[in-house]
C-alpha cells in the first residue's frame, strides 16, 4: 500500500534505514507536552523530554524527517552566521559567553546522540571546510580561524594551496577547516531520532496534521485534521520551513526558499580520492553559498539555494550540475541519480527566534541552513526549559512574533537574486583557458 504523503524522492529515501511507525492520531489523548513538527528540532524535544519523564505526543503532518529535516545536505556544522566577536557584540558578555558555548557544540551533540543512541546512521566527522570565493573573504575566513582556535577549538586557516588540497578544486582563494563538523545521512538520522524518543516513552503521529490550537485555561486542545485531539498544558511548535498558518503572523517571520541538491552516481575510486580526499564538508562564503560533499557510498553532492515557486521543472537543478563540471572537471560526464529539494527558514537577523505567544505555548522556527546541529541542540534546550521552568535553559532570548515588513515583496526580492545566481552559476564564472 503506498503511503498517503510519501517522502519526495532522493538520495536520502532511497538509503535511509526503514522509519519506524509512527501511525495517525486515532482516539482524543491527554499529555504533558504536544509538539508539533516531527523534525530535528521536535524530535530532539521529544526524546529529552521523555528520558526526563515528561509525557510527550508528536504529531506530524506527513513523517519524520518529511520536511527539511530529511531533505537537507547533511553537513553538521557548530556555530551560527556570527562570529564569537559578534556574538559577544549582540549579546553581551555573560549570555554572548553562553551562546558561544551553546553553538559550539551542536555537532558534538549529533554526534553523541548517534553514539548513544546506536542509531543507524551513515556518518563521518572529518571537518567542515568554507573556502573563500574573493579576496575581501580571504580576510573574513582567516579571522574567524583565529577566533575560534584562540577558543581552543581545532579549526585552521587554509591557504590557497592548502583549500585547493584539501577540496580537490582550484576555484577558491583559501578557506578555513572547523574539525568539530562533519556530515551524516540526515534522514536516517532523523528516523533514529524518532526510534529513540519512542524507545524513551514518547508517542509520535504521522498523518497526523494539526489544523487548529485552542486554549482554555491552562489547558490546550491540539486538534489533527481526522478530529483526534491531544490535550495538553504545554505545546511546542517545530515547523520551520513549512510553517503554515497554524500560529497568525509566524509564517511571515521567516522567508522559506528551497535549498535544492543534486548526487550523482557513486564516483569511481580514482576520481573520488581527488575530490574532498579527507572527507570533510563544505560550503563557500557566497551570498547564496554552494554547499558540497561526499557521502557515504562516494556519491558526490552539490546543493545550492533555488526558488520559491512550484511545481519546479529541471532548470532548477541545471546550474548545480553545470557547478560540479566546472569545479570538479574530472567528474564531468558523471550521470547524477537523484535531484531533491527541501525549504529552509531564514530569519531577517539570521538568528533562531523562540517566541511564546500564550502561557504554554513555545515556539521554535528559524533553521538558517545549518539545522542538524542547531535544530538538534535547540530541542534539547526547549525540554530543560520545559520540564524545568528555567528560562536560562534556553539559549536565545524569547521575542515577539514580528512579520517582516512587506513579507511578499522579500519574497520577490530573494527570488530576484537566485534567479540572477542560477543564470550565472552560482557567479562561478568559468576559467580562462
């Protein structure tokens, strides 16, 4: 029997282990915690607050992992867009301090939990390398090395010869190696969350979308689209990219565009060893950055940003393919097997916004494009401030739901620039000869 919303096709469908079931909301439950979004972010609630013994029921509009979570390039990487000095800036010095050390160690959290979990998931921490594409880059990356390895963390600046080694490619000026990242099968991942929240006691709905939130008193009635409804004191709200319209004004929050990647055929030895031989992720620092890595079957990725719009046609995987030609002559002609797309979530100041709307209500959305890591240690930062109360639990202060102004012309403005950036490969202009 096929299922009713199956995963769109991609790399990552077509090699993640088995989901676990997780079948539709049937009869009225009551719980300590509704959260709403099975992906990395409500996920990872779910499972601490069930291994803190809180009673949690996820329910999902499709699977876990249907969403961006399952979509995306799988490159775990600690941090945020700023750096510590700007963190510090923002922030102050005691909660800049703690932020610092909060996305600090997103990826050492991934990483753990796969372990403990013993979850089923392709995964290898090599490193994340972000090369630089223009001379005034080469002076950003080469601070922000410092910043970081002055904090003790084992990260590098690259030069020119030593990023154009380590990636295999000879289109960036130098770059910077942040070893605490790395890269894993995102959709096994994500299923192995939801393994374990349930092994933890958690209960997880799919098929199972959420089409109105009602408070009466303490208490919140969670009703789904087949009319089953989860009662609860306390609800989470994870949906990221594909918020829709369940809390007014949050969808205008975040401006959602796909973020689409293209694999090909597994590469033969030969070419694979002169292509990120180390094995480590990256992307660049444009605008509109190139993300690329291998996986574990030496299939070789290339993802960039794409438009809003739907249905999609080819176009919008073209350029990507015509990138890994010009970056990696020696994979031209290389066939590409599956072409995917998923929608990120970008806030106007690049950061996560929590919001609480109402008493009990929390609500998590902003993913800016490195979700695994940050998604994942935010769910575990929304459970201790849940099952605690403690407010220093969470990492980013909570802040008013506030549109951005003139949402749909930001919408256009954005689809303007990646138009520009598909016609022109990303700006890769080709080599002279």
């Amino acid at each position: 029997m096929a299922e009713p919303f199956p995963l769109e096709p991609s790399l990552w469908f077509a090699t993640a282990p088995a989901a676990a079931p997780t079948p539709p909301l049937a009869q009225d439950v009551s719980a300590d915690v509704c959260v709403v979004g099975a992906g990395f972010a409500g996920l990872s609630t779910a499972l601490h607050l069930a291994e803190a013994g809180v009673s949690v029921v996820v329910l999902e509009s499709h699977e876990p992992g249907w969403g961006g979570s399952g979509r995306n390039g799988g490159q775990v990487i600690p941090g945020i867009k700023y750096d510590p000095s700007e963190i510090l800036s923002k922030f102050g010095p005691v909660a800049g301090e703690a932020l610092i050390g909060f996305v600090g160690s997103t990826a050492d959290l991934v990483f753990d939990l796969i372990a403990k979990h013993e979850m089923d998931v392709p995964h290898r921490r090599a490193g994340w390398i972000q090369g630089a594409h223009t001379p005034a880059m080469v002076e950003t990356v080469k601070r922000r090395a410092a910043e970081w390895q002055a904090r003790g963390v084992d990260a590098a600046f690259l030069d020119q010869d030593a990023v154009g080694r380590l990636l295999g490619t000879d289109r960036y000026l130098a770059g910077w190696v942040d070893r605490r990242a790395g890269g894993v099968q995102p959709l096994a991942y994500a299923r192995g969350l939801a393994k374990a929240a349930l092994g933890a006691g958690a209960a997880i709905h799919g098929q199972s979308k959420v089409v109105s939130l009602t408070r009466s008193g303490s208490t919140w009635r969670v009703r789904t689209a087949q009319g089953a409804t989860v009662t609860a004191p306390r609800v989470v709200v994870a949906t990221n990219g594909y918020t829709g319209d369940l809390i007014p004004k949050l969808r205008q929050t975040v401006i959602r565009p796909n973020s689409f990647i293209v694999a090909t055929q597994p590469l033969s030895d030969n070419v694979a060893g002169t292509i990120l031989p180390e094995g480590q992720v990256t992307s660049d620092t444009r605008q509109l950055l190139l993300y690329f890595r291998k996986d574990h079957q030496n299939r070789l990725l290339m993802g960039g940003r794409g438009p809003f719009r739907e249905p999609r046609d080819a176009a919008d995987w073209a350029h990507l393919e015509r990138v890994v030609g010009k970056m990696y002559p020696q994979a031209k002609g290389v066939p590409f097997d599956f072409r995917w797309c998923g929608r990120v979530a970008l806030t106007r100041d690049f950061l996560p916004h929590l919001h609480e709307p109402e008493p009990g209500l929390l609500v998590d959305i902003g993913c800016m494009g490195r979700g695994v890591g940050l998604q994942s240690a935010m769910g575990k930062a929304m459970a201790g401030y849940i099952a605690t109360g403690d407010k220093g639990r969470l990492p980013f202060p909570v802040v008013p739901i506030t549109p951005l102004p003139l949402h749909a012309l930001n919408e256009l403005y954005v689809s303007a620039i990646i138009a520009w950036y598909r016609l022109t490969d990303g700006g890769m202009k080709d080599k002279a000869a």
